[in-house]
C-alpha cells in the first residue's frame, strides 16, 4: 500500500491534483414507471378523476359542483289560475264588444225612426192630412158673401193687417186650420175633399209664383180643396217671418197654386187652363185661391168659379182672425 503524497484533498472541491474523476457505467435499464411523489412539504397531491358513481340520473363526480336540475311546474295551490283569469277576461272583452255593437246598431235605428218622424211631421214633402167629410155629420160654416168680379186675380175685400207678429213658424196641418169639411158659398155647399201642406214653399206654386217666396222666408204652404156642384177651389195659405214678407210678396204677386187633386172624387180642374185667381194678406200670412169648373174648362171668366174663389177666400180669412 503507497503512502499518499501533497496536501489533502478537499473533498468539497472536485478534480484537485489534476485527477479527473471517472464516471461509472451503470447498466442500462428499462424505464421505471414514473413513481407517484408522496405527500410532504411542496408536493401537493395529485388529484385524479374518480369514476362516476352508479344510480344517479345525471353524472354526478364527487367534490365537483353541481347545478340544480329543471323540475317541472307545479302550480302553486295559493296562487290564482291565471291560465283561467285569462280566458275569462278575453270572454268578457268579447261580451263587452258584442254588447257595444248591438247598443249601436240600436242607436242608429233609433235616430234614423227619428228623422223619418220628423220629416213626416215638418212636412218636408206634400203630406196628405185629409179627413174626408161624411154625410149627415159635417160641420158646416157659412162663408161671407162675396160678389163675383171678372177679374181673374182678385182679392176679397179686406185691407191687409199691418200689426206685428212673433217670427215662429210652426208647422200648421191643414185639417187644423181648415177644420171645417164644409162651408156654404153662394147657397152652394162646398165640401172638403184634401188637405195637405208643403214645404219649401214654391213646390206648391207655379207660372212664376215661386221665385218671390225664398227671398221672403217663406216656411211652408198649407193647403185644402172644396168642392161643389159646377166648381172646385184649391186655397192655400203661405207663412211669413212677419207681414213685412206677406206683403212684399202680395204686391210683386204673379203665378198661382198647383191645384190639389191628389184624391179621388176631386175634378181634374184647372188643368192648363186660365184659372181664376185670388190674393191677399192677414197679418204674415198670404192666403190665394185658385178655382175653375169641374169639367175642366177654363174658370178665368167664369162666374161661378170666380164666386168659389172669392168665397173660400172669405172664409179662410175667417180662420186666419181666430188663429190671432
């Protein structure tokens, strides 16, 4: 055995004197498997999934959150129905509009009777409000006597009224205002066949009568036909705002009525004849007549025709004063 030789060796510090340590062959072996570090101070273990456990409807690992499952609606048993509020609330609208169209169907027809009524009653168009007199139960009046003239538009001899009067225009029917079915003119009777009323005013007239009535607020006509043995007078009586408008009218006075023949049992008179023709004037109202024989002929000239007119005008006039 040699003794060694020099200083030491540091066994700290490698390769001294020059040696170069020599490394050892280690056999070559097969790879190990990589082995599991143990717990201890810096190796946190590994975690490693574990199997899904067996029963459960869904995937449930242990240690992993879970999220709650959807669950069918329950209703709540202390909440109302509200599938069924619904339904009874569309119910009701729908009742509700049902109702609302049926109270305006109703309003309408109400509103259109309504009109119908007040056309019928304003005499919007010629109305017929005859009551035809009957044998043995007239009431009769006796008409002033009054001359026959030869002029075919005469007035009886009355001054026209120049008094006031209010400018209210209620409709007038005829069968009002000539209330008697009968009246003597001349020792003849004359009975009331029709009556009627006409507004506006110049559908009643003709021959140029009716251009003067609008300017003047003529409001309506009223009108009636007697008739008698030989002749039959038509009278109508035309309202005023006041006698200002009558009078006006009198005095530019042309033209005459339609003859009012709309019944049977009433002549054809007056039918594109000259006919005889009177007019004056009570207070706002213009009353004229228009009277001719029965067959026909032409009353211009004819003196009981002419008489007819001038006594349906008097008793007219007589009307006129108990209406004031």
């Amino acid at each position: 055995m040699s003794t060694p030789t020099g200083p030491p060796e540091d066994p700290r510090i490698p390769h001294q004197n020059g040696a170069v340590p020599q490394v050892e062959q280690q056999p070559t072996q097969a790879a190990q498997p990589t082995q599991q570090a143990q717990p201890g101070y810096g190796y946190p273990p590994t975690q490693r999934p574990q199997s899904v456990q067996q029963g459960y409807p869904y995937e449930i690992r242990p240690g992993v959150p879970q999220f709650p499952q959807p669950q069918p609606y329950v209703p709540n048993p202390n909440e109302p129905d509200w599938s069924a509020l619904a339904d009874q609330h569309v119910a009701e609208q729908r009742a509700r509009k049902k109702r609302m169209l049926i109270i305006g169907v109703a309003a309408v027809l109400v509103v259109a009777v309504a009109g119908a009524a007040a056309l019928f009653l304003m005499g919007g168009s010629k109305k017929d409000d005859d009551t035809v007199a009957k044998d043995g139960k007239d009431k009769q009046t006796t008409a002033p006597a009054v001359q026959p003239s030869d002029s075919a538009s005469t007035s009886p001899s009355t001054e026209p009224s120049g008094s006031p009067s209010g400018t209210s225009t209620p409709t007038m029917q005829g069968k009002d205002l000539f209330s008697d079915t009968s009246t003597r003119v001349n020792g003849q009777t004359f009975t009331r066949k029709t009556t009627s009323h006409e507004a506006p005013c110049w559908k009643a007239t003709r021959s140029g009568l009716g251009p003067t009535l609008g300017p003047n607020k003529c409001a309506q006509v009223v009108l009636a036909t007697y008739t008698a043995a030989k002749s039959s007078v038509t009278v109508g009586v035309m309202v005023f705002p006041s006698a200002k408008e009558a009078n006006a009218v009198n005095s530019a006075f042309k033209g005459e009525l339609i003859p009012l023949t709309n019944k049977s049992g009433i002549p054809n008179f007056c039918e594109k004849v000259a006919c005889a023709v009177t007019h004056a004037v009570h207070d706002r109202y213009l009353y004229t007549t228009i009277a001719g024989p029965n067959n026909g002929t032409a009353g211009v000239k004819d003196d009981d025709a002419i008489a007819a007119g001038h006594g349906i005008a008097g008793y007219t006039l007589t009307r006129l004063t108990e209406l004031d």
